[in-house]
C-alpha cells in the first residue's frame, strides 16, 4: 500500500498552473522587466503603508513571492548540506502539518501521536476527519517525553498511515537522539509515515552538522523560522523529505502560501547566520539559568533542548491556580490543556522571565507545594 492518499496517484496536479514571475524567469533565462500579465495591484500607491513601513515593505506588498521559494530553498541547502530537491518552503510548521495530512491521509484514516503533545497537530487531524490514537508519555525521575516503543506497538496494531513525533518535544523539552527516532521509524509498518516536528531543531547542539539534517526515506522532517530565527509572525517554514516525498506534496500545496516579504526576510536571516547562532547561545544561556533558579525554589525542573523550561508540579489543580494567579498579574506562561499533561507548566527562557520578582507568584507556591 502506498504512503499516499490513493487520489494522488491518478493525477498530476504537482504542476503550478502559475508559475509566477521568478520561475518564468529562472526557466526563459532573461529578465521580464514588463510585468503587465499577472493581475497584480502593481499600480496601488500605497501611500499610507509606505508611510508606515517604508518603500521596500510596500513593494514587497504589491506582487506575488516565488512560489518556488528558490533563494531560501538555495540557501538552506548550502548551510544544511543538502540539495535542494530534498526542501520545500511553506507558511511555517503548522501549515506543513496540515500539507502532510493532506498528502498522506483520507478521511477515516488513523493517526498516532502522543497524549498532549504539541495540540495543534490533533487540530489539523480531526479536520482532516482522521482517527486519533493517543499514547501516554514515558514518565520518571527527570524523565517526561514521548514513548517511542508505545508508539511504535500503536501504529502496528492500529494499523496507523501517520506517526506524529516532535522532537525536541513540545511542551516537555525532552529531545531523542537521531538513532532512536530511527529505530522508532524501523518498528513501524512500511506503508506509515513518520511525521517529525523539529521546530526546536535550532537548538540542539549539532544543530547545524550535516548528520543532523540527513533526508531519511519515510519520514517527513518540519521545520520552522519562528523559534531560533523570530520569524514567527511572517510564517516561514520548510520540510526536509526526498524529492519523491515532495512531489506528492506539491500536488496539494497552495503555491503562494508564503508571501513576498517572508521570503525576503527568510533569505535575509539566513544570510547572516552567526546572528541566529549567538541569539541561540544567549537563549540557552538563560534556558540554564532560569532552570537552576526554579530549581532552587524546589521545582521539578525537567530536561530541555528548547528555548523554554518545563517544570512538573504534583498535580493538575496546583498547576490551574498558579497559571490562572500569573494571568492576573499579567504574566503569561503556558499550561496545556490536554489533561494527561495539565500539572506541567512552560516558560520561555526570555529575558522577561528572569527579571527578578516576575515569578516570585510561582516561587511561592512551589515552597508551599515542597
């Protein structure tokens, strides 16, 4: 049986009907400076928003990205070590999330992941009409992360076309090693796909080798520019899969998902790498000290390869009040709502949250719990 939807088979709808300036331009060999065919307001003065965010904002405005994404494509695969048939760019991870089970699933379809893992993937499940199997977290003395074997026996006996892991793990922190997501894709069935959220990627400390990046036949690497690069708020993504992989996928991506501008700013940033490799260091640099402060306090603090700390408190009620006492002075952290993972509460390890008295709140209640 095929990894893919069986519709996808009988059609060719990986061709883009428009191609879009940049391709046209890449495939004729010669620049179209007369631009006067595809519809697009290119003749809007934009006056109020040039007022506001300069020349080169609004004329990113006007007209179409390179749905082709090649300059970002171009430079990920050098600083990846990886030719660029193997990525493809889209409006961040949660948009390739949704691609994946577009190309992967039809309705009815059962899907495997862990019990209050990153929820915005349940989301695009039961959109899509799947059936959710869900696998409770391996649980220990400074141990809460995905259980890999459980997940495995789910999609044999469920008979599962996805597997869903994010690795570093979202909302735990907790990151497996490269050979046990590999054993995990070994032990499931040939026609399951392995779906890997690495949206923390950037924060593993091989981040950037070329074993880290490796294409592996039969799972589908995503990745995002929201986390280690702060693009979170012009959803630029991409996904690390063979070039058959992406073929398939391109049969029901939107083209023009990701626009003019977060292109431009993706190109930029990855342009300039040493700047995302030392926000990265200062980011783990307060990761460890906002940790050993919580620690201090008595918290449970657990492992993490992320930009943020995840403590565990004793139960789920404790957790609620504190979070809840936090958002009325104004504080946000986080606390999943999947109730398998309500006593656990997250925190960024942003400059904020080290300021002294921000947490005392939380300080409090963890001496009270101890």
């Amino acid at each position: 049986m095929s990894r893919f939807a069986r519709h996808l088979h009988n059609q060719d709808g990986s061709h883009n009907p428009f191609p879009g300036l940049q391709a046209l331009e890449r495939r004729l060999g010669h620049p179209l400076p007369h631009r006067i065919g595809s519809n697009e307001g290119l003749d809007m003065p934009h006056q109020a928003l040039t007022a506001r965010f300069g020349n080169e904002v609004a004329e990113f405005a006007r007209t179409y990205g390179d749905a082709e994404a090649w300059q970002v494509r171009q430079r990920l695969a050098a600083s990846l070590g990886l030719p660029m048939e193997a990525l493809l760019v889209d409006a961040g991870a949660d948009s390739l999330m949704a691609l994946t089970l577009r190309a992967l699933c039809e309705a009815g379809d059962t899907v495997v992941t862990s019990a209050g893992t990153y929820p915005t993937w349940s989301y695009f499940v039961r959109g899509h009409g799947c059936r959710q199997v869900e696998v409770e977290y391996a649980s220990g003395l400074n141990h809460l992360a995905p259980d890999l074997e459980a997940l495995a026996a789910a999609a044999t006996r469920e008979r599962a076309r996805v597997v869903y892991l994010a690795n570093p793990d979202n909302p735990s922190g907790h990151f497996h090693t490269d050979s046990d997501v590999l054993a995990l894709h070994e032990n499931l069935p040939d026609d399951c796909t392995l779906v890997l959220d690495e949206a923390y990627h950037d924060f593993r400390g091989d981040a950037w080798s070329p074993a880290a990046n490796a294409v592996w036949p039969g799972v589908i690497r995503l990745r995002t520019f929201s986390k280690a690069h702060g693009l979170a708020g012009l959803r630029v993504g991409y996904a690390i899969a063979t070039p058959e992989t992406h073929a398939m996928l391109s049969k029901v991506r939107i083209h023009y998902a990701v626009s003019s501008l977060a292109l431009a700013a993706a190109e930029t940033v990855l342009a300039h790498p040493d700047e995302t490799r030392e926000h990265v260091a200062a980011v783990v640099g307060r990761r460890e000290a906002l940790s050993q402060w919580l620690r201090d306090h008595g918290a449970d603090v657990l492992p993490s390869a992320t930009n943020f700390v995840t403590l565990r408190l004793n139960d789920a009620e404790r957790a609620a009040a504190i979070h809840r006492n936090l958002l009325a002075e104004g504080t946000l952290i986080h606390r999943p709502a999947h109730p398998a993972l309500g006593h656990v509460l997250r925190i960024s390890a942003l400059e904020d949250a080290l300021v002294p008295g921000r947490l005392d709140t939380l300080a409090a209640a963890l001496q009270i719990e101890s």
